[in-house]
C-alpha cells in the first residue's frame, strides 16, 4: 500500500471513529442557573423564562431569602443570557421591597414595540396564602406590572394594577407562573388564578391588554378545582388554557376561548397529561416561517414532583405522543422557551433529593424530542 493510500486510510477510519461521540451531542445541554443556598438566598423557586425581540434570553425566579415557604422576605430576581444560554449575566434584583413578597414572575414580550411586560403579585412577608385566604391577614394579595425597554438590562418601578384585575370577592391571587403570550391580533395574554372568599374555591383566569401593555383588564375565570395555569394560542385561533387541578384524578384540565380569552368553555381532564398537582408549561412551537405549529408541553410527568418531562403534539394538544424525560429525579415547576434557530430552552426545578435545589437551564433540539 502506498503512503498516500495509508494516509487516506487512516483518515477515514478516524473520522468512523469519531462519529459515535458527535451523537451524544444530540442530548441536552443542562446548567444550573440558580442554586440553592448562594448568592444570599436558602431556596430559590418559581422559574420563568422568555426570550426578548434582540433574542436575549431572561431567566426570572423568586429569591427565598430565609426557608422555602410561599411567604417572607422574598424578591423577584433575573439573570440574562447573550448567547442563547450558554452562559449567563450578575443576578439583577427586580423588585425587592423590604422583607415582604415579590413574586410570581410572569413576563410577556410585545414584538411590536420590543417592550418586555412582567406581571408580578406582592403581599406583606406575615400574610401567608392561609391567612389572606380566611381573612386573618392584614393586607390582601395585589397584582402589579414593571416594564423594560432596554431589552431587561433595567426596569420601571413596578405599578399596582390589582383594581382592574381583581374581583372584589377574591381573596389569593397569582400571575402565571410562567409566561403571557401575544395573541395574532396583538392582545397580550396573562394566565392567572384566584381563590373566591367564603368558598375557597380554585379558579384559573387570564388578564389582557390591548393597548401594548398601557392598561389590563380581567378576561375569562374557569374553575372550580384548578389554579395555575399557561394560555396558548391554536392553529384556528382559539386559545387553550392549560390548569394544574384538583379534582384527584392526577390530570391536567383544559379549557378553550373562541373570543381571544374572554370566555372559556368548561374545563375538561386531558387523560395523556398525567400530573402531580403541580404547576406546568404549555407553548408554541414554529420552527420556521409556513411551517405548521406545534405544542411543547413540560411537567413533572408522574403523582409525584418527579420525572420532568417535555412533550410533543402536533394536533393542537388533541394527542401527545412524543414525550421524553429530561430528569428523572426530583423535579417541580418548569418553563419552555424558543431561542434563536429554533432551539429548545426549558428552565425547571431540578434536584437529587429535592425539586428545589436548583432551577437548571436546558437546552435541546427538536430532533432530540423528536428524532
């Protein structure tokens, strides 16, 4: 055999070599965003994640200062990502006021003006979801709006809104968590929930605005028996609200509006989407322009906080039969994104013996989830 011939050879039988080990490059890419214990907070949790018009992707979660409970010293915090989330900026504190409640991130991206809202609720640190709830509290639970126009490098004092979005018999009361969505015809959509006083009644509900996030209005409740919910807009223009539930069946309950979220039909159990009464993501997906819809959906994929699961459907949400498990373990709330190029992004509550160790960035391709 001649030099030349050995040479190309063994080239050839390198790059056979090598093939095998560029196919686990397929698999997430997953990081740890925050994690418990540093940076000046015990636990951190409620993880929401968008990506902005200049293609910046912003993680938002509530700070825990002293434990893990829903009350306290709590602010709602961010951390930006330049190159897709591969790596990611300084934490910016959002909202801290004192040692009372900023929480329930649940951001919304208005194409049109580049303009990112982010919805939030804020309660004293004493007044527990228990105490608003039976009356004992000293204030009530409030909804409140900040903006930025700088693409999340800095924000505006955040606005009370509660009095245009709260009924007067409500006593809880939580944006998302997760995201809003921007409807074809340009309203911005905000899932939400609420309690009913006297009753203690679970309802899913969703806020809207129609003037690029000036002014927000109360749109369609359903309930009884659900909360925290994500919208997504279908192929034929309905919108389908996706609600954590309480009817004991371990399922997701949906419900769909034909007036871009002012009313919603009864809320009926999706036998596929198995839950373990946790909250979940639903979005979604064009992975280019002409191409048919799809929708992500993500959640703890068993009767306990475990198992984070990502799911496919491409009927609308009728069926979902890809699915694939991106953490075994541990696991609890989670939020989908899109980042540029048509990548996946899922920021979720990641843990060995807890959900709550960590809220951990994924990063993944479509033909991962569906090869």
């Amino acid at each position: 055999m001649s030099q030349t011939a050995h040479a190309v050879g063994v080239l050839l039988l390198a790059l056979v070599c090598a093939l095998p080990r560029a196919l686990p490059a397929a698999e997430p890419v997953q990081e740890a965003v925050f994690t418990a214990g540093q940076e000046g907070y015990h636990t951190y949790r409620i993880p929401s994640v968008i990506v902005t018009k200049k293609g910046t992707v912003l993680a938002f979660c509530e700070g825990r200062k002293s434990g893990r409970g829903d009350a306290g010293d709590i602010d709602l915090l961010l951390k930006r990502s330049t190159d897709g989330g591969k790596s990611w900026q300084k934490t910016q504190v959002v909202w801290d006021e004192g040692q009372n409640t900023c929480g329930n991130p649940c951001p919304v991206v208005d194409p049109s003006t580049g303009t990112i809202w982010l919805l939030l609720t804020h309660n004293l640190r004493q007044d527990t979801e228990a105490k608003i709830v039976d009356g004992t509290s000293e204030a009530s639970r409030t909804v409140w709006v900040t903006k930025s126009d700088d693409d999340g490098q800095s924000w505006s004092p955040p606005a009370e809104i509660t009095e245009g979005v709260k009924r007067p018999d409500w006593t809880w009361y939580a944006t998302g968590p997760g995201v809003g969505i921007q409807l074809q015809s340009g309203r911005l959509l905000v899932p939400c929930d609420n309690k009913v006083a006297g009753t203690k009644a679970r309802q899913s509900h969703v806020i809207y605005s129609d003037d690029h996030g000036r002014s927000w209005k109360l749109g369609g409740v359903v309930g009884p028996n659900c909360n925290e919910s994500q919208a997504v807009e279908l192929s034929d223009g309905r919108v389908m609200l996706n609600m954590r539930s309480y009817q004991a069946n371990n399922r997701r309950l949906v419900a769909t509006s034909k007036d871009e979220g002012l009313t919603f039909s009864p809320p009926v159990e999706d036998a596929a989407l198995i839950e373990p009464v946790c909250q979940a993501s639903i979005l979604r997906y064009v992975a280019a322009e002409g191409q048919k819809p799809r929708l992500l959906f993500s959640n703890p994929a068993s009767t306990k906080r475990e198992r984070l699961t990502v799911r496919l459907s491409d009927d609308d949400g009728c069926t979902w039969p890809i699915s694939k498990v991106l953490h075994e373990g541990p696991a609890a709330y989670s939020c989908l994104t899109v980042l540029e190029g048509g990548t996946i992004g899922c920021l979720y509550e990641r843990g060995k013996e807890s959900a709550y160790e960590t809220i951990t960035f994924a990063r993944f391709s479509l033909l991962w989830l569906a090869p």
